[in-house]
C-alpha cells in the first residue's frame, strides 16, 4: 500500500498563487503516474496534471500556461505550482498515485484551495 500526504492549499485571490506539495511512502513501485485531480462542489473530479516516473507530463486545458506540475523521483514527491489563480480553480485538491498495473489508485485526502474574487 502508499499513503499519500498533501500540503499547500488555501485561501488566495485572484492573480495569486500557491503550491501545493504531496508525499508518498509505503510500497512504492519506481514506474508510475502522479499528480492532481481536483473536484469542484457539485462536479466531476478531474485531472488537473500529472507526470509519469519517465517525465511525460499532462495538463488539463484549463490550466495549461498557468499550472506546473513537477516531481522528485528521489524523494517521492510532487508538487503543483498554480500561478495565477482564479475563481474557478476553487476546488479540493487530491493527490494521486498510479501504478500501471495495479487498481486502484491509490489518492490523498484532499487540501482545500479557495480563491476568492
């Protein structure tokens, strides 16, 4: 098993930034994804970005030019760089770990970003 611990969230404003931080410890496995997947009150739960062990990345749309998602395969660690931020990012965030052959997924318990207008 993997526990995933995550840090960083709060409250900002518009045009303001944060970073969050996530840790994985237990039975890491070398090749697998992580990343963020956020879930705004009352929809979906969506990726956000996400980085594979090799270095591939993937963005949402939505983020694209404002959001980077980077890791330290040494320390099992990602973190999520959300520059300027906006309303609509308002959302809990979550942490995800996946290894290709195994389900499920293994997630974070979630840090709140709220960004106020």
């Amino acid at each position: 098993q993997v526990q995933l611990v995550e840090s960083g969230g709060g409250l900002v404003q518009s045009g303001e930034s944060l970073r969050l931080s996530c840790a994985a410890s237990g039975n890491i496995v070398s090749i697998n994804t992580m990343g963020w997947y956020r879930q705004a009150a009352g929809k979906q739960r969506e990726l956000v970005a996400s980085k594979t062990s090799g270095g591939s990345t993937n963005y949402a749309d939505s983020v694209k030019g404002r959001f980077t998602i980077s890791r330290d395969n040494a320390k099992n660690t990602v973190a999520l760089q959300m520059n300027s931020l906006k309303p609509e990012d308002t959302a809990v965030y979550y942490c995800n770990f996946k290894i290709p052959w195994r389900t499920p997924d293994y997630w974070g318990q979630g840090t709140q970003v709220t960004v106020s207008s």
